[in-house]
C-alpha cells in the first residue's frame, strides 16, 4: 500500500492551495491499486517503501526561443516518491483523472 507522504513524515506543506482533497487521494489510490502493478521495487535502490506527496507538481511547458516562467501552462503531475532514496515517478494526474489538464 502506498501511503500519503505527510502521514508518514508529519510534514505539512505551509500552503493549502493544491494540496489533494481526501477524495483526490482516494482516485489516487485506485488508480495506483489498479495500475502500479510493476512498480513495487524502486528503480533506484531496489527498496519498496512508496510514498505520495500530497501536492500536485507541474512541470511547465517549454516553447522554442522561451525559457519556463510562472504562470505559463503547465503539466500537472502526482509524485509517487521513494521513502528510502527519494527516487521519484511522475504521473500525469490529467490521466488519473485528478486535474482536468494544462492550467
Ligand atoms: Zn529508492
């Protein structure tokens, strides 16, 4: 079972704003349950101690000729983090239905 990371840790991001509701993280979990099928080891130190970040991260568009700056569009993203290594994976949160896309 993947857990939230703050229920581990008892740490709390200062803001709320984007912070996953409980019923986010609800979605969040069925989706993991249904398609985290292969992911049980981290990549990185073969551990299998998962944690969610209970804020989305976005990963900003890039055009040609423009560098990445606040407020431009971005891809919203669920953190699945090692607790061991802190590797971290990615997913879209617009495909686990989370976030309704590039904001
Ligand atoms: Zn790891």
């Amino acid at each position: 079972m993947i857990k939230c990371a703050h229920q581990k840790t008892g740490v709390h991001m200062p803001e709320d704003d984007g912070k996953l509701t409980d019923a986010e993280m609800k979605i969040v979990n069925k989706w993991l349950g249904e398609k985290w099928v292969r992911g049980s080891l981290c990549y990185v130190c073969g551990q299998s101690d998962w944690e969610v970040e209970s804020y989305l991260a976005h990963a900003p568009l890039i055009r040609a000729g423009l560098i990445a700056r606040l407020g431009e569009k971005a891809y919203p993203f669920i953190l699945v983090i090692c607790a061991n290594c802190g590797h971290t994976v990615f997913i879209n949160a617009v495909a686990m239905g989370i976030s309704k896309g590039a904001a």
